[in-house]
C-alpha cells in the first residue's frame, strides 16, 4: 500500500465573486487581479509539495488558478476533467445573490436537511453532483494506481468542493457544510492506495481517506 495524498482547492476570486453574482456551471469568469494574488499566494504556499497530477474543472478560474500552482511543479501532468466543475445553480446561475437567494437558500436549507435531491429550477440537485464527483474520483483514482501518483493538486469549485469532501471523507453529504472554503483555500486528504493494478478498481466510496489539513487558508492573509 501507498499513501497518496490530495490537495483539494477552490479557484481564485473572479470579478463574480467579488460582484456577488451566482457563479455556477453555466457562466465562466477568469481570474480578476485579487484572483491571481491569491492564485499567487497558493502557488507558495505549496511549492514544496511535491505535486505529480494537477486536475481541474473546464472553466477559466479553475484553469487559471492550477497554472500558478503548476509553475513550481514543471513535471506535473495537468488534466481538465469536466466533472469537477461547479454545481449548476440553474436559472440563479450569472444572477446578483441578493436577487435569487429567495429560490437558493431554502434548496440550501433542504440539502442541510437531508433532501439531496433538492434543486434550483433548471439546476443541478446535491445528489447530481454527488454522483459525478464519484465517478470522476474512481478515474483519478485508477489513473493514480496506473501512474503511481503519489501528490495529487485539485483545483475546483465550492459547492463541489463541499460534495467532494463530504463523500471523501464522511461517504455521506450530510456533512458538506462543514468543509468550509474561500478562493484559494484548501484542504488536503490522504489515502492508501493499493497500486497493484491487477486488482480490481475500487472506488472513492470503498476507501478510508484521512483528513491531514482542514480548511488551509492563512497563506491568504496579507490578501
């Protein structure tokens, strides 16, 4: 068995975030200025770490921000695997929050109460980005035993962020709100991986993940 270790982090702050505008699946922003300072500060604060794979969604801001942190790692393969984007919050999605949080939040307050399938019109439910996320993980985690990856760079986004953790770490999305996050936070997971790869594939689900680092942020202090 090998301990393989993942950095899980959300994107830098685009001119949405700052603007407080829905930023889902369905609109992309890059990185505003704030966001590449942050980008920056992240790139530091793991360039010892030896990271092998970067992964992140399609979107700009993701992208982006993997390529600071990539910069300290010129070996790193980088790959963009779309199931890692954000959740789509439907038709709140490139909406002000002060105008669609009367149709976001009691979906939020359904997930925090255990309706997962709970959704913004036209969105994407918990249990829709649960089952991506899942998917997406039993791929990296082949990739991972394939290719001996031993450090592991995520880039993504909030909500999936959450999701992420949550099925990680608790096989459950009862505890997403726990896993907290800002642009450019992250947090770091470990596994025992098994790379002998004449056994059978095995997924996120069936495996124990640890938690080594919750909520990182401090790097981002002088931001």
């Amino acid at each position: 068995m090998v301990k393989v270790q993942f950095i899980i982090s959300r994107h830098g702050q685009t001119d949405a975030n700052a603007q407080r505008i829905f930023q889902g699946s369905l609109v992309n922003y890059p990185l505003n200025d704030t966001g590449k300072r942050q980008a920056d500060a992240l790139a530091e604060a793991l360039k010892h770490s030896k990271i092998d794979w970067i992964l992140t969604s399609q979107f700009d801001r993701a992208i982006e921000t993997a390529s600071h942190v990539a910069k300290y790692h010129p070996q790193a393969v980088s790959t963009i695997d779309e199931r890692l984007r954000e959740i789509s919050w439907g038709v709140a999605d490139g909406k002000y929050i002060d105008e669609v949080d009367h149709m976001v939040d009691p979906v939020v307050d359904e997930w925090n109460a255990g309706d997962f399938d709970a959704r913004v019109p036209e969105g994407e439910s918990a249990n829709e980005c649960k089952a991506r996320v899942v998917a997406a993980f039993a791929d990296i985690l082949a990739k991972v035993r394939q290719n001996k990856h031993k450090t592991v760079f995520i880039n993504t986004h909030g909500r999936t962020l959450r999701i992420m953790m949550a099925i990680l770490l608790d096989k459950t999305l009862v505890t997403m709100k726990k896993y907290k996050h800002t642009n450019c936070s992250y947090h770091v997971v470990s596994v025992d991986v098994d790379e002998d790869n004449t056994q059978a594939p095995v997924g996120p689900m069936e495996l124990q993940f640890v938690l080594d680092s919750f909520y990182v942020h401090d790097h981002l202090s002088a931001i």
